[in-house]
C-alpha cells in the first residue's frame, strides 16, 4: 500500500491507500501491452512508426477494472502501473527489430527460426531499462524534460480517477466504437477488395497517374497513424511521394535507369529510389545526432551519483541501490553475450563492442524522446551500423544485427523514461514501475515474436502489401557499408548526395524559431520514397483530419483524437492478424 501523495489528494478521501503494484494490475498490462506489441508488427511493417500501449492500456485498463464492478477499487497507482507494462509490452515489436533489423536480416539471405528469434528477443531487450536508471534523475528532476506522451498518460489517468469523470467512459467509448468500425471494415476489404483500393482515379480517367501508385487506399490504420503524426509529418511525406513517385520516379524510368516493374525491389524504380531516401533520412538523423552531441556530454557531467539523491517527501526514489543496479546490468550483459554467441555465432567482442556503443546512445535517443516525443531508434541503430563497416567490414547479417542491440536497448531506454516521467507526475514508486516493465518485456516478447513469423509466411515482408520501408534503410545501410558503393544502382550516387545535402540542411533550418515550423521531416519524406504513393496519401488524410479538427474543435480534438486514432489503428491491427491467417489458410477474397 502506498499512502497518498498530498498533492493527489484531492482525488481520495484522506484515510484511503493506494494499491500499486498489483497481480490484477500487471496481468492486465501484459495482455493489453501484447495485444498492441502484435498490433505495432502490422503497423511498422506498412509505416515504420508504432503506436505506444500507454494511453491504450490505461484507457481500456481502467475501463474494464470498472466494468467488472471489483470487490476493492482500482487506484489510480494501478492503473499506472498497468499502464507501465502496457508500455513495456507494447515496445517489444520495436525492440526486438520485428518492423526493421529482422526482415533486413531476411533480405540479407539470414532467415532466423522462432527459437533463434526468442533467444535473440529476450538477449537484448532488458539492457536499456538498467541504462534508464542512471539519468532519471538528471532528465527528469533536474531538468524536467516534458516527454509529452508521459504527460498525456498521466493527465489522462487523473482525469479517470476524478470522481469517476464522465470523459473515461466517453474516451474508452470512442475508442471501442472507431476500432469496431476498423475491424469490420478490414474485414470486409478482405472479401470485398475493392473497398481496399478503390478505382476512383481510373474511373475519372486518370490511369497514369493511378500507375504510379496516385490513388486511394481505405485503411484505418493508416489514417489513424496519420492522426497521431499529425501535419507536419504526413505532409512531408505526401511530399516525398510526390518527388519521388511523380517526378523522380518517370524521369529515372524514362532514362533506362531501371529494368523492371515500378515495385520490383531488386532492379525495380523502387530499387533505385530508396537510395537517396536512406541518404536523406541518414543525413538528417546523424546531424541531429550531432547537435545534441552538448545535451549528452551536460547528462554525463551532471549524474555522478545517479542512485544516490535526497528528495522531497512527494518524490520517491528507485528502491535499487548503485551495486544492485551494476550487478544487474552486468548480469544482462554476459546473458547477451553468452546467447548471442551460442544461438546465433557473434563473438563476444562484437557484442561488447556493440554495448559499448549502446549507452551513450541510448541516453541520447532518452533524451530526445523528452524533448520532441519521438524516439530516433533508427539513428542510435545507423550510428552502430557506421561503426561495425570499419570493425568488421563485409559482414552484412554481423552489421544488422549488432546495431540491432543499439536499437533494442534504445527503445527500451526510451519507453521506460516515458514511464517513468508518468510515475514522476502521479508519484508512483519508481520501483514498482521497473519490476512492471520486466513483466511487461516477457509478456511482449512471447506475442510479438509468433506474430511477426505469421506476417512473415502470409505476405512477401518488403513488397506492396508490406513495405518494411524502416527494414529498406537497415538493409540497404548495411550493404554498403560492408560490400561497397558497387552495389548501387546506375547513376544513382548524385541522387544520394543531393539528398544528403538537404538532410544536413533541415535539422539546421529547424534551429531558426521563424522557419521551425515549415522546415519538413526528412525521415518523413525519405519514407515517402520507399512505400506506394497510395500509402502517403491515406496517411495525409489523417494528418489533415487531426488538422481541420484542432483548428475548428480544439478540446474536443485534445480529449478524443487519441482515442479516435488509437481505435482505428487497434481495430485494424487486430483484424489484419486475423487476415493473415485467413490468407494462410487459403481463404480467397470473393471478388478479386
């Protein structure tokens, strides 16, 4: 039991504990966590992005407690904890590279078993939480990084626990209903295709344009994702498809350039384009990378004694002191190198190397989820790629899954700063919240793994139906970096270094308050250049929904347009798992 925090009492008449780290709590983090985990697998192969299982689980976390009408009530330090590990679970599909580094793996001639792949997932997926333990205290008391997905947690947690507000129920109504709506109509697409793509750009006589890829998809999901981007990304990269699809695209094919099909990925003009979107997306990730370069060096000048602080009686300290944290975070080291040398041959030096890297890495990746809400997992896993060309040069599958670590740890670091910074706010037990996320990773893992496999054996991961575009960049980063500038196709070099230039160029842009606003996302735009046209266009449809909504209904859109695209992505997410076993078990659409 946890007493009231003073400045929550308000919410609880004053001689009521706090349940926290409950059975009931975690158990229903694990399952909400897992079902987004499967849910992420679909959405990152189509997007590259993820949706986090916190608002998701303490949305439908709290609802579901209340509607079962417990014995005692479900407290607001319950709910956070189930939130946590909701959190946890829901970030393994990222972690354990399902949407990015297995099914580069994969491309790479490498196809792992489902043994090899939960040896790997459980090897490095716990290092990052013990590397989040050590700068808590300087992101998130000292410095009090927002993390506005962590705000929005906790903001969203109080406003359920106040007298019962009507808004949950109005909240987790909303979201029930969009993914009801989703699922049924994903459903349908499957026996009625044409709901997926309709013909409405041939049938105003427009085939041309419709041939490369300028027409509508109805996806929920994507119009969701494209809610939770919002403007500025989904634009940037309706503008990517637009440069690379409209103009890009025709004048390279016309040029001879390519000797295939528009999608063929191998000599196809997508096989040429995704070129100079990884030289844009690496470019403006590595610049980043190196403007924070001074945030990173203040983080270690100023957390010297990371486990030891005195804090306010409404600020608790993690229940871990200095030599538990270093013997567990030791321990998680010598597993890693243990599995990974027995299961899948890479030598421990290569692993330490790799986790030498991880740390200040991962620390940075934390530090830009506080500040921007984004996660740059992608440029924590290049800067390892970049390494690993110089220190074990023509090792592809080597290069891929050692920055793989990177990016595991990367993500796990960030989500449990996200969680934490929420727990900060509500004044939960820091430890609680760990132990919640070990859970919430197990729980994860055991989902996301046969998930990503299902995928695997219905669709061809890195074709039309599933673009893999993040999965694109680590493969395409890694073959040059270990078989050279040979490998690329014809006059494709100039392309990449004009678009290296223009990544170089925004992050800087972005620096000048008056042009932070219009200066586009060049990750955005470089995805916009590996995935169909018709991919982009129903993702800047949600953009300009969440646009025209918080331009004409601010608060409305504050309280429900999470919910509303959070529906849209579950309920889509779901089914699609459903359709893919449909697909392998040999069910046909009845009008094709």
């Amino acid at each position: 039991m946890t007493a009231v925090p003073p400045h929550l009492q308000r919410l609880f008449t004053p001689s009521t504990p706090m349940r926290e780290l409950t059975a009931r709590s975690v158990m229903m983090g694990c399952l909400l966590g897992s079902m987004v985990a499967g849910i992420n697998v679909y959405f990152g192969l189509q997007t590259s992005w993820n949706i986090t299982g916190s608002l998701v689980s303490a949305i439908l976390g709290y609802t579901l407690f209340n509607l079962w009408k417990l014995h005692s009530p479900y407290s607001l330090l319950e709910n956070n904890i189930t939130q946590t590990t909701g959190s946890a679970a829901g970030s393994v599909s990222m972690a354990i590279g399902a949407v990015n580094y297995l099914p580069a793996l994969k491309m790479a001639g490498v196809t792992l078993t489902i043994g090899q792949i939960y040896f790997w997932a459980f090897a490095v997926s716990f290092i990052g939480i013990f590397i989040a333990i050590p700068i808590r205290k300087q992101l998130i008391l000292r410095e009090g990084l927002r993390f506005p997905t962590a705000r929005a947690a906790a903001e969203t947690i109080l406003v359920m626990h106040h007298h019962q507000d009507t808004r949950a129920k109005q909240k987790a109504r909303v979201l029930i209903i969009m993914g009801i709506f989703a699922a049924t109509y994903t459903l349908l697409a499957f026996f009625f295709p044409v709901l997926k793509h309709p013909h409405l750009i041939e049938a105003i006589g427009l085939p041309i344009i419709a041939h490369w890829g300028f027409s509508l998809l109805g996806s929920p999901m994507l119009i969701g994702g494209g809610i939770l981007m919002g403007i500025r990304v989904t634009s940037s990269m309706l503008l990517g498809a637009i440069a690379a699809w409209g103009i890009i695209g025709p004048l390279i094919q016309a040029a001879g350039y390519t000797t295939s099909t528009i999608m063929d990925y191998s000599h196809g003009v997508v096989s040429w384009l995704v070129w100079p979107g990884i030289a844009l997306m690496l470019s403006e990730s590595l610049t980043q990378l190196l403007l924070s370069i001074p945030h990173l060096i203040k983080s270690w000048c100023k957390s010297t004694d990371p486990l030891h602080e005195k804090f306010d009686e409404n600020t608790k300290p993690f229940i871990i002191g200095f030599k538990p944290w270093l013997a567990g975070l030791t321990f998680v080291s010598i597993v890693s190198c243990i599995i990974l040398q027995t299961v899948l041959n890479i030598h421990y030096t290569h692993t330490l190397l790799a986790l030498a890297l991880t740390s200040p890495l991962a620390m940075i990746a934390a530090r830009a989820t506080g500040e921007t809400d984004i996660n740059p997992i992608s440029t924590m896993g290049k800067v390892t790629q970049l390494s690993f060309g110089y220190a074990a040069p023509g090792q592809l599958p080597l290069n891929i899954l050692c920055a793989g670590i990177t990016s595991a740890s990367a993500t796990q670091c960030g989500d449990m700063m996200q969680d934490l910074k929420t727990g900060f706010l509500l004044s939960a037990n820091p430890a609680s919240q760990f132990i919640a996320q070990l859970f919430g990773i197990v729980a994860g893992i055991i989902f996301a793994v046969p998930v990503y496999l299902l995928f695997d054996h219905a669709y061809k991961i890195g074709g039309a139906a599933m673009p893999a575009p993040a999965a694109h960049s680590w493969y395409g980063m890694g073959l040059v970096l270990t078989k050279g500038v040979s490998t690329l196709p014809l006059h494709v070099v100039p392309a990449m270094l004009t678009a290296a230039y223009i990544g170089v160029l925004l992050p800087i842009l972005r620096r000048f308050k008056r042009l932070n606003r219009f200066v586009p996302s060049g990750i955005a735009v470089g995805i916009g250049f590996f995935i169909p046209a018709f991919y982009s266009i129903c993702i800047f449809l949600g953009g300009l929904t969440i646009w025209i909504w918080n331009n004409r209904f601010p608060l409305n859109a504050r309280d429900y347009g999470y919910p509303f695209a959070a529906g849209l992505i579950v309920g889509e997410g779901l089914m699609g798992i459903i359709v893919a076993i449909l697909i392998l078990l040999g069910v046909k659409p009845l009008f094709a």
